[in-house]
C-alpha cells in the first residue's frame, strides 16, 4: 500500500509546526516580532544557516507560490535532527528514510514509522487543535467560574532600595477568588509570569532591569490587582540583552565614562565584560530618577544621537524611548531600507512599519541626528534635523514621567539630552 501523498505546503507545515514546538513557542498565530527574531536565531545556532524573519513568517503562513529555497529547508530539516529536507519528507511521508530498501526490512520500517516525526507531529497538532476549541469555548462563555476578585490582595517590598538586581517580595490572598489558575507577572513581559496557588501567600521574584514596573495579579487570564515597583538609577545605567527569553541582563561599566564629549560605549568596555559583539545583543542606556513628578501627556526630549559603532545586523536600529507609568512612549530610527521592521508606540497607539509607512524615519544612523521628541496635548511630533518626520496622536495617558533611555543594536553616542515640561521646567540636562 503506497503512502498518501503530502503537499509540499503540508509538509513545510508540518515542519514549521514542530520547529515551534521544540523552540518553546506558542502557535505561529499568536507569534510576535521578537518570537521570529527568537526563531531565527535558534535555528541559526544549531544550523549555522540564518533565516530571515520575513522567510521565517512566510514559512508560517504558508505565503509561498514555489517552494523555498533548497538551503533554507535543509536547514529546517537539521534543526530537527534530519540530515537534509529530502530525508525528512521521506520520514513525515512513508515513516522511512529509503523507500527502495529490501522487503526484509519493511516491518522495521513500520515499527519506525509509528513512532515517527509525523506521527509525533500529528499528535501535537491534534491536541493543539482540542486545547484551542477548548480555550475558545471557555472564552465564550466569559469564564463563568471567575469570581469575588476584588477579595484579592496584592502587594509588593523591595528587598534592597535601588540596587539591581534587586528581589521583590510579593504578598498576596487569593483564596477567596473564585478561579482555574493564577499568576504573578512582574511587568509587561508575558515571559515573566510565575503561577501561584491558593493557601501561599509570599511569592518573591528578581528584577535584573531597573525602571518603573507594574506587576499583576491574574486570574485566569483576567487582571484583578496590579501594584507599582520602581526601581530607578538616578544616573544613566548601561547594559546590553539577548532576545532570549527569560535571559538575563549584562551590566556594563564604561571605562571613561565620556569619551570625545558624548556618552558612548565603545568596544573595550564590551570586552571587559565578556560580551562577543558580532552576536545580536540589544545595547541599553537608561536614566529613572528617584523623584517622578512631570506628566508625559505634555513634554519635549530633544538630544544629538548617531551610530558610534554598528554591528553586524543588515539593519542598524535606535530607539528613543521616555518611559511612562503606563504604555509605552518610543519610536525607531533605521536606514530607509529596513524601516519596514520599525516600530513606534504613543500610549495606546502601536505602529508597525509592516502596516504604516514609517520611511520617513529612515535615516543614516552614522550621522549625527538632532532629535526632537515633543508631545503636546495628545499630540505626538518627531523631528530629525528641524524637519517633521512623524506626526500622530493617542487617547489614552501614559502616567507620569519615569524615565528616558536609548537603545539599539548597535553603539550609540549621544552627546546632548534635554527633557522638559512644554512650559519650559527643566526635568533633565546634560551636555556631557
């Protein structure tokens, strides 16, 4: 009996489907732009083959007329372990990697298809598939079993005042909640959330990256309590991340501080830290003041920025951020040619370069910009060299001020900062 036939749509499927699976992420729907970034640089590190993320989301989605290139399937294939893309369609297609062997082999070759990639795939799938019906129909009915949450109680000490990292102690009750599960996460990082159980009451957790953080109580997947932990530096704070996650921070000294009248890393304070630079890190330098005070629903950050040393990423990023109580307040800077992958955030305004056309964000990140970040009423201006490159708006506040910051995936020097009200009250300066 011949084997029923599998598209090469099905197949690249497949294969998709339990690269995901072994890289520890969720369905490919609800996959973000760091997951791809986190895809690509897993299969790389086994394979030595890069992807790139647009091939990655195409793969996904199954956007492709002709199949992908020879190259990038086998590189899928050693990533799970077969030795080229031929040996993994035969496996996935008849459960054997030598259709012409002899017949005397062929009941081995049944027992082995049993317990195959197909088979172990088709059960994945298929428990996927119930879990998801299962989720949707609970959803549906609004989680009738999540009750008395406002019995919750939710708090948070800092073991130490501002040291990082820094332990928190959370306190919480939640055995009068009527629910299926609960969670503690410690900010907007989903990969930060840690399930706690009725009849404990002390959960403690590390904060290895200072700022102003807001940690949840869910129930479900409801919030029902939040609380404030801020953890500031009152000077600017350098240290570079993986896109891992879970990974933890590498905190950064530079050697001398200022160097050529700006802020800047340079490469000897990478080594001195045992940080390789031709692997994709993201680079920080933020400042949260103990005292918070100023609303960024009215504010001006204006400062001089440029790329002091670019990595090996095809696209060189820099991000400007000023850091909120609440949302996010960024946008990116790229060469005109990647500023499909930008991103900025306004309050509750996201913008993707995927969806916007964000090119008039492009711009030479070796250059020196004159940035101004201004924010009038709901009303969002970003000028590079005295021109209006982006105008938009939000609905929702951010809070107070908490802090600023600059990151990318490169070395920055920034040799002015300037952030205050748009009433002229100085909230921070530094000509370095």
């Amino acid at each position: 009996m011949q084997a029923k036939p599998v598209s090469d749509h099905a197949l690249v499927a497949i294969g998709m489907a339990e690269v995901c699976r072994r890289a520890g992420l969720l369905p490919r729907a609800s996959l973000v732009q760091r997951d791809l970034q986190f895809l690509s640089d897993t299969i790389e590190s086994k394979t030595g083959v890069l992807i790139s993320l647009s091939t990655i989301k195409r793969l996904l989605n199954g956007q492709f007329a002709r199949l992908p290139q020879v190259a990038t399937l086998d590189a899928l294939a050693r990533f799970l372990d077969f030795s080229d893309w031929q040996h993994f369609k035969n496996s996935t297609v008849t459960g054997t990697a030598d259709p012409a062997s002899a017949s005397g082999d062929r009941e081995k070759r049944r027992v082995a298809g049993l317990r195959s990639f197909r088979f172990r795939v088709l059960l994945f799938i298929g428990l996927l598939i119930l879990a998801t019906l299962g989720l949707f129909a609970v959803i549906r009915v609004g989680r009738p079993g999540l009750a008395n949450t406002a019995r919750a109680q939710f708090s948070a000490t800092k073991v130490t005042s501002n040291d990082l990292p820094n332990t928190v102690v959370f306190r919480y009750n939640v055995d009068s909640v009527s629910a299926d599960s609960f969670f503690i996460q410690q900010s907007w990082d989903v990969n930060r959330r840690v399930r706690i159980y009725k009849k404990n009451y002390t959960l403690t957790d590390i904060y290895y990256e200072p700022g102003y953080h807001v940690a949840k109580l869910i129930a479900n997947d409801k919030i029902i309590k939040t609380v404030d932990v801020s953890i500031p530096t009152d000077r600017w704070f350098f240290y570079s991340k993986d896109r891992l996650p879970r990974s933890q921070p590498t905190y950064l000294l530079l050697a001398r501080g200022v160097k050529d009248g700006a802020m800047q890393l340079t490469l000897d304070d990478l080594a001195a830290a045992g940080i390789d630079f031709q692997r994709q890190h993201e680079y920080c330098a933020v400042y949260f003041p103990s005292r918070i005070e100023a609303s960024s629903d009215n504010f001006v950050m204006t400062c001089r920025i440029r790329m002091a040393v670019a990595s090996h990423a095809a696209c060189p990023v820099i991000m400007s951020e000023i850091f909120c109580q609440r949302y996010f307040m960024y946008f990116q800077t790229a060469p005109k040619g990647c500023t499909s992958e930008l991103t900025a955030q306004f309050g509750d305004n996201k913008l993707s370069g995927k969806t916007h056309d964000l090119s008039s964000l492009g711009t030479d990140p070796a250059a020196w910009q004159h940035v101004e970040f201004a924010v009038r009423n709901d009303s969002v201006n970003i000028r590079i060299n005295g021109a209006i490159m982006l105008s938009d708006v939000f609905h929702k506040s951010c809070g107070l001020i908490t802090g600023l910051g600059f990151i990318s995936n490169g070395l920055t020097a920034v040799d002015s900062v300037d952030l205050r009200t748009t009433d002229g009250k100085v909230l921070y300066h530094n000509d370095f």
